[in-house]
C-alpha cells in the first residue's frame, strides 16, 4: 500500500492534484480544505494516502494529515459511504467538524455536505458515534441530549471539537440551565484554561 507521497505539485483541481514523484505524475484525489494549503505549482508536497482498489479502478487518495486519513478510512466503513462521499465530507467540513457533529448526533451538519442526504448523514452518525467519540474526543464520556446545543455553539465559535467536549464535560448536571447559561458557564471554564 502507498502510505504517503512526496513530490512536486504540478498542477491541482477542485479536489484533485497531480504530483510529480520521481521521473513520473500521480494524480491524488485530495479534500478541497487539504488543497487550500498545499501551495502553488513547483511547490513540494507531503501527503498521507489511501490507495483504494475496486475491480475497475485504483485511486490515490490524499491527506495533509494523517488524522485526515484516518477519519476518511473510518467513514468509508460506514455503509452506503464510498470515498468519494467521504472526500466530499473532508472537503467542506473539518475533521474536527465531523467528530463534533457525530459525537453530538447532529446529522444536520453533514446534510450540508453535497451528495449528503438526511438518511446518509444519520447513518454516518449512527454508526460512528462510538468510533470518534473513543479515536478522536479523548475518550470523554457520552454527552446528555441538552449539551448538543451547547457543543455546536462553541464549535460555532471556533473552539475545537477536542475542547469544546472539555468545557461541557466540566458543566455541572444543575436542571434547568438555560442554553445561554450553559454556554457562559463553558465559554469561563475555557478562559481559564
């Protein structure tokens, strides 16, 4: 298997580049976010891949980071997800995003995927809620329904998956909070930190 490449960027596309490795160009399937930083032609590139093999086809898929990869090889498991779907979800929500919104049961984040629908999106979350919580969210225990808003605020406020599941994990189990107190009570716990 093809673990990485290393090579000089030729030229790219939407969610593809080619590479120039040696004396031959490998095109690599790549998420849209990846290729933002990636840089111009004539720039050298390392990336993680995952060669996927069908009967009638072999790609080269390509990540900036191996937590990429891994979150591509974890969706791919989930069925009706192939690695095309997976790369559409790599290329419009961050790695972070995705675990956030499967450990929160928020499939509405990933209908917001093209080609992503209601049935496709509850699956993914369904099937990898405790697949990321334990790979990608430090092992934190399972959330109460009331914290989901609570994480989407602070992921909409650009605080990572790994520490908004920190600060509501800390939130005491009081009754009655209101969502904007919930999300002070979090957002003081994280300006301590």
């Amino acid at each position: 298997m093809i673990s990485a490449i290393h090579g000089t960027l030729e030229r790219s596309g939407a969610n593809w580049a080619v590479l120039r490795v040696g004396g031959f160009s490998v095109k690599v399937n790549v998420p849209a976010l990846s290729l933002n930083g990636i840089g111009a032609p004539g720039t050298m590139v390392d990336l993680q891949t995952h060669l996927h093999v069908r009967e009638d086809a072999i790609s080269l898929f390509g990540f900036a980071t191996e937590e990429e990869r891994a979150l591509f090889e974890t969706l791919i498991t989930v069925s009706g997800v192939g690695p095309k779907l997976a790369l559409a979800i790599l290329s419009v929500l961050s790695p972070e995003q995705v675990a956030l919104a499967v450990a929160s049961g928020d499939p509405d984040t990933l209908t917001g995927v093209p080609g992503i629908g209601k049935k496709i999106a509850a699956r993914v979350v369904l099937e990898l809620k405790g697949k990321l919580e334990k790979e990608w969210l430090d092992h934190k225990p399972a959330l109460a329904p009331e914290n989901s808003d609570v994480l989407a605020a602070l992921a909409a406020l650009g605080y990572s998956a790994a520490e908004a599941m920190q600060a509501v994990s800390r939130l005491s189990t009081e009754a009655g909070l209101s969502i904007e107190e919930r999300v002070t009570r979090a957002l003081q716990y994280l300006g301590r930190e």
